[in-house]
C-alpha cells in the first residue's frame, strides 16, 4: 500500500494487491448470440450490467409478471398482513383462469402458503388471482399495487394489468426492469426466495414440475420463473450463485423452451467466466481517520455502513487503485453517519466506484481550551 498527499485535500492511497506479480486479468469477449428479443444480465450483488440486448424495450412477460405478483405477496408477509396459514376462500373467477393452473376448487379453502407453491412452483393462474383477491380484494386493485411497487424499485417501463400475465393490451416490462425485480426478491426476501429452486409441488394429488429446467441441468441455478405465451414468446428470468457471486438473467422472446434455457445458461456461464464479486470494505469497518478540528477527540475513524462490494473483470482485482479525498480542516461536531471524505476506486484509470465515508461515531465538540488551541493553529494554517 502506498500513501501520498495533495493540495487542499487530502488523498489517500490504495493499491489492492495481494501478491508481487499481479494476475493478469482475463479479456472479455462480446456476449454469446442469444436467440432473443431482449436480455439482461446483472450481478445481483452490485447491480453492474454484464451483458445486455434491447434491455429497454417493454414487452410482453407473460408468466414472468408473477414475479411481480411474487413480490407483493412476500411485502404483504412481511408486513403481518397476511400469514402464510391464512385460508383463502376460492372464488368462482379464480378457478376459471385458462392457462397453467395448480388446479384449486371454487369455494374450498386453501392456505397461502400452498397458494405460493402453487404460483411459483406450477405457475398456476388460479393461484395468482386467489392471492391477488386474498390481499387487495380485487384483481384490478392488486394490480395497482403492483404498480405502486414497481415504481418504488425504479421499474419505469413496466406497467401491470393484471396478476398472472394473461395477453393485456399494455400489460408490459422490460428485461432492465425484470433484472431489477429479481434483485430486490433475493435481497429483501432470501427465506422466501429459496421457495423458487423447488423442483415439484403436488396439490389436489396433481404433481407438476417447476417449468424451469435450468433447475436439473445447473445446480448453482436456484430461481426464479419461466413465462410463455404466442405474443410474448419463451421467456426465463434465472439466478445463479456460484463462490460468492449470484447472477440475474433475463431473457425475453425466445422461439422455444430449448431456447430460453440454453440462452440463459450460456448468459449465465458468460458472466461467471469473465467476471468476478469483490468485497472491498465491511460496513463499520476502518477504512481511514481524519484529524477533526475543535473536537472532544482528535480524529475520526471514517468507513462505509453498508459493505460495499464491486463488480470487475475476473482477474483484475490487483490492479485496483483507491483513492481517499478528504478536505483539509474538518471541524466538530462529527455525527455518526455523517459524511466527511470521498472513496474512488478506479481500474486502469476508468472510476468504478464513488462513494462517501461516513463518521463511524459521535465527535463531539471539544472543550474551550481544545477549541482555542485549536483555532489559533487553523489561524497559523
């Protein structure tokens, strides 16, 4: 590690390197040609875009928007609203729905949690507008909730018309916004998101298998849903975790099952070959101190309060370089959480990562004689 300083700020400098000779870092090849209208390939971790076609163009997700649907009933978990032993009476139009179905009797009642299996494990359109009514009354109204949702997540090409994916005129989304779905399930519901790698669920002595074969084929896949209809085509959303780093894939408009999935597993072994998770810094910990004028104590240790992890080109780590700008008279009171410096990390001279460093705790304002000895040197500086 290396250190210098510089003008009014003062910055900091890291090297991460790990051994004398750094490992050279793999090139990265354009993506594999996928049979699709659109696709989307993220590291579920940071975000970061690994390969992308047509991201931005809304199409129609067909089976995919239970993802959606997904979501809202995991927020509706979350919150107490619902339970999972909760019995939910079935109504005559939702035991009507065509389609994929995990086939539930008008008038009987069946508990959300089989409910769940039966959407995300057998697609079951009965499932979905049970569930949709159980929580918002209606399907109309559940779909504006859906809706209210994705637009919290930033989903601004998607809008919902209803719970299953059933052709609607406007019911759309993107391969961005599909990604950006995907993502929020494993981070915000990871206890309920393991429900998307069951391979078979059987209701009303009817076995189905989930339609995802990436399912058999990869065990490091372990979600999340397959959609199919003649207007959207054959479509996978799929997440896979290989040592540490979990990718999003979504692939939109494909001309078969066989194609959806070797397209997804082509995008996914794509990203695991070129491309790596790093953890830089762990929330609280000491990344560096800064001397606080006027203060009860003379510096502050500064770090992130989320871990913070970066996506790069797999074997490049070792030629990370960081840098720390922090202004040259900081003064008391310091809070904990306030930002007082500034991380960059670039890689061959192109920013990857700007992000501020935060007091790790109170510093509160010194006593009268620290303040006056301490304005009289900031006077002579």
């Amino acid at each position: 590690m290396s250190i210098r300083t510089s003008g009014a700020l003062l910055a900091l400098v890291f090297l991460f390197t790990t051994n004398t000779y750094a490992q050279s870092a793999l090139p990265v090849p354009a993506p594999p040609i996928v049979g699709a209208k659109s696709y989307h390939v993220i590291d579920a971790t940071t975000g970061h875009e690994l390969a992308s076609l047509d991201p931005d163009t809304p199409l129609p997700p067909a089976s995919l928007t239970k993802i959606m649907t997904t979501y809202v009933v995991f927020k509706a978990l979350r919150q107490g609203q619902i339970l999972l032993d909760d019995e939910v009476t079935i109504s005559e139009r939702a035991w009507r729905m065509p389609g994929s179905r995990m086939f539930i009797e008008v008038g009987k009642r069946v508990r959300v949690e089989d409910l769940l299996m039966g959407m995300i494990v057998q697609s079951g359109n009965d499932a979905s507008v049970a569930l949709a009514e159980h929580i918002a009354g209606s399907e109309d109204v559940f779909a504006q909730m859906m809706n209210q949702y994705a637009q919290q997540l930033g989903m601004l090409s998607s809008n919902f018309l209803n719970a299953t994916g059933l052709p609607a005129e406007g019911h759309v989304t993107t391969a961005r916004d599909l990604a950006t779905l995907a993502r929020a399930i494993v981070q915000e519901f990871p206890d309920y998101y393991a429900w998307h790698a069951v391979k078979e669920f059987t209701y009303n002595d009817i076995k189905q298998d989930n339609r995802n074969s990436l399912l058999w084929r990869d065990s490091s896949v372990d979600g999340l849903k397959t959609g199919h209809t003649e207007e959207a085509g054959f479509c996978l959303v799929a997440s896979a975790q290989r040592d540490g780093m979990r990718i999003v894939s979504v692939v939109l408009g494909t001309s078969s099952t066989r194609a959806r999935t070797e397209g997804s597993q082509a995008l996914i072994n794509y990203g695991f070959r070129f491309f790596e998770t790093r953890l830089l810094f762990k929330a609280g910990e000491e990344v560096t101190t800064a001397r606080i004028w006027k203060s009860q104590n003379l510096t502050s240790r500064l770090g992130v309060l989320e871990d913070l992890y970066i996506t790069l080109r797999r074997g490049s780590y070792d030629r990370l370089e960081s840098t720390i700008d922090i202004p040259a008279i900081v003064e008391a009171p310091i809070a904990a959480g306030q930002p007082v410096a500034e991380l960059k990390v670039r890689l061959d001279g192109q920013q990857l990562v700007s992000v501020p460093l935060r007091a790790l705790e109170d510093n509160p304002t010194g006593s009268l004689w620290q303040r006056s000895k301490d304005s009289v040197s900031l006077w002579f500086e």
